[in-house]
C-alpha cells in the first residue's frame, strides 16, 4: 500500500465521518465559548484534538481501512485508532476544556459521573493497564481478530472498544 492509496482509496463510511466531524465541532466550539468569555485555551491542545481526530480518519476513513483484511495494515489499522488517536485525545484535554466551557448544570453531570463508582474505577490506573492490555492480547491471541475479518458489526465494535480503551488508558 502506497501513501496515495491511503488517500484515493479512501471510503465514505457515514458513521466515523459524522462522528468526527460532530466532535471535532463541539471542541472548537467550546474553545470558541470559552474564548468568549475571556479565557484562552492552549492551541497546542486544539491541535492535539484536531491531529487526535485526523488519525482516526485515516484508521476509519481512508484508504487503510479499504485493505483491513491484509494483517498488517488491519494492525497499523488498530494502531491509528487505539493508541495514536488516544494520545492526542489525552493531550487536548477535552474534558477540562468541557468542564470550562460548559453551564454549571452540565459541568455538575461531568463532575458526578468522573467521581462516580464506575468512574473511580474506569479512571484507576491497575483497572486501565489491564483493560487495555487486556484488549490487545484477547484481540490478536483468540479468534476474536478472525471475527473481524468475518463480521462487520463486530470490526466496528472493536474499532469502539479500542478506542474507548486508549483514552481511558492515555
């Protein structure tokens, strides 16, 4: 696969697009609202959110997802989407950037589901080394990977879970 591929071949996948395009939206807006009211947010984590979202577009959108069923471009695949966009993700601190951007009823929800139970757990630093660990090895050491190649459904489901895993571990 060659770098033109990735761009010429790339697919119209309405899901990812839309969902990409959405929060790379609200992000902006928020840094926007939250400029209007006076307070600066670093660029350099709005272009962290912005390369964050370009990696999952080239793992979702492009033409790397068009030859997902050859290994090692489904693995650089897995890559893109559950460790290089979670580190940007990690790096623009879009929940700090939500909680100062935001009305203090939804800075109040934010507040109470970090602090809840499953928060406190989800957010524990031995529940995210194993949960993504974890993810890795029962992805590429069970017959998980073969169900991928299989089931679209479940490709997708491991494209979300991969991605929830990286930034609850980055």
């Amino acid at each position: 696969m060659t770098p033109a591929e990735v761009v010429t071949q790339a697919t119209f996948d309405p899901v990812p697009t839309i969902v990409i395009a959405l929060t790379l939206g609200w992000y902006l807006w928020s840094v926007r609202r939250l400029s209007q009211r006076g307070r600066r947010w670093p660029l350099a984590r709005t272009v962290s959110f912005a390369l964050g979202e370009l990696f999952l577009a080239v793992g979702l959108i492009s033409g790397i997802d068009a030859h997902d069923e050859i290994f090692e471009i489904h693995t650089l695949q897995h890559i893109f989407i559950g460790m290089l966009a979670p580190v940007f993700f990690a790096l623009s601190a879009p929940i700090t950037l939500a909680l100062q951007a935001s009305h203090r009823r939804v800075q109040t929800a934010i507040l109470k589901v970090l602090h809840s139970p499953v928060g406190r757990v989800a957010s524990n630093p031995i529940f995210t080394w194993a949960f993504y660990g974890v993810s890795i090895f029962g992805l590429y050491f069970t017959s998980l990977y073969a169900e991928t190649l299989r089931n679209q459904t479940v490709h997708d489901l491991v494209h979300v879970h991969l991605i929830v895993a990286g930034c609850l571990f980055w």
